[in-house]
C-alpha cells in the first residue's frame, strides 16, 4: 500500500493505492472514495480524452479508460508514478509518500 500527500490550491489531497485500487479523499474530510465517486469536470476529461468531447456518458468512459490503464499495470509503485504524472498535468504537486507503513518520504523530484 503507498498513501500520497498532495498539493492542489494550497489543500492537501490523499491518495491511496493498494493493488489496483486507488481511493481520492480529502485531508480535511477523512472520507476517501474511488474514481466512480469522483466529481470529474468536463473540461478535465477533454484535455486527456479529446474524443470524448460529443459522447453523452463521458464520465462513465473516462473513468473505464482510468480503470483499464491502471489494470495493466504492474506494481503499485508504476500506478502511483502513473498518478503522480497525471494529476501533475493539471497542477498537482507531490508532497509526501509512505509505502507500507514505512516511514513517510518528502517527495522534490518525483518518486
């Protein structure tokens, strides 16, 4: 299991990603769900999948493409770059990283 600290318009968001599950929350809130919980903004989803511009279920083929992508992968080390990169695009920054309950690492220059 890794659980990342990260920063989006001075809020930390947390991410968890154990296996091939990633849950989303809040610091403030506590509560963390996953990707079909998520409130996804359209403009977002067009800047990844130009192609869903005219589809009436963008929401629901955005978050299929997510689960697929993150299927594939390997470790849980290669999803969490994965979404370390990703949200970077749209202005996350990586603060903190623990994996396995180890000791929590700053994170400067990617994981």
């Amino acid at each position: 299991m890794i659980d990342l600290d990260l920063l989006f318009n001075n809020e930390i968001i947390k991410v968890r990603v154990s296996g091939n599950n990633i849950l989303f929350g809040k610091s403030s809130g506590g509560y963390m769900a996953n990707i079909d919980k998520l409130q996804l903004s359209h403009s977002g989803v067009l800047k990844e999948f130009p192609d869903l511009k005219d589809n009436q279920n963008w929401r629901e083929e955005a978050t299929n493409r997510f689960k697929t992508k993150v299927s594939s992968m390997n470790s849980e080390i290669e999803i969490t770059k994965y979404v370390v990169n990703d949200l970077a695009k749209f202005g996350y920054k990586p603060l903190r990283m623990t994996r396995a309950g180890s000791r929590t690492k700053n994170i400067k220059n990617g994981i």
